[in-house]
C-alpha cells in the first residue's frame, strides 16, 4: 500500500501536498437505507471517500452501523455526511457506510 504523501524537495516539480496515486480502491454497491460495515485493510492509515451521490460514514469496530439522521442529533454520535479525506482512528477495524438512496461509494487507501 502507498504511503499518503511523497517526500518532495522544494524547487521539484512534483506537487507537495498532493497525495500520490493509491494502489489499494475498494468499492461498495450500497442498497438505499441499509448500514455496511467494510473492513480497513491491515497497515492503513488514511482513507478517502468518493461516491456518486450522498452518504454517511462511521469509524469502529465489525458491529459498527452508520445512520441516516431522522431527527437531531446532538451527542456526538452521528454519522458524517460525505467525509472526503481521512486519518483512520486509532482501534477502528471498519467503516460503516449508508445512504438514503442505492449508491456507489469508493474507498482509497494509504499507508
């Protein structure tokens, strides 16, 4: 697996705050309304999220569930909506992801 970023000498030509091509995508078919919880693969450190649409995403464990809010939540507990680019937490072994609606959602990793 790739490391997140290059290490880049100033005056290079390489941009040095871009992250460098991955070589590990997973990709999840989601069904409209239903949590999955997919696992982070050994040695990665930071994921990012591409979808063709909305959905939400939660770091944990294999019983992790990822929720579309119905009403308020203000305990720190939801989901995040569309999260782009992550550091993955420290103990997480999955990513629960849901959307309200059928979607495509690919997931980068880096070492």
């Amino acid at each position: 697996m790739q490391t997140f970023f290059d290490n880049v000498t100033y005056g290079t030509t390489k941009a040095p705050n871009a992250p460098i091509a991955t070589d590990y995508v997973d990709a999840r078919v989601l069904g409209a309304g239903a949590s999955e919880a997919h696992p982070i693969p050994s040695g990665a450190q930071m994921v990012n999220f591409s979808a063709d649409g909305d959905f939400f995403a939660k770091f944990g464990t294999s019983i992790v569930t990822a929720a579309v809010p119905g009403a308020d939540v203000a305990n720190g507990s939801a989901s995040m909506l569309n999260p782009g680019t992550r550091r993955i937490p420290a103990g997480a072994t999955h990513i629960a992801l849901i959307a309200s609606a059928a979607r495509v959602v690919t997931l980068e990793f880096w070492g």
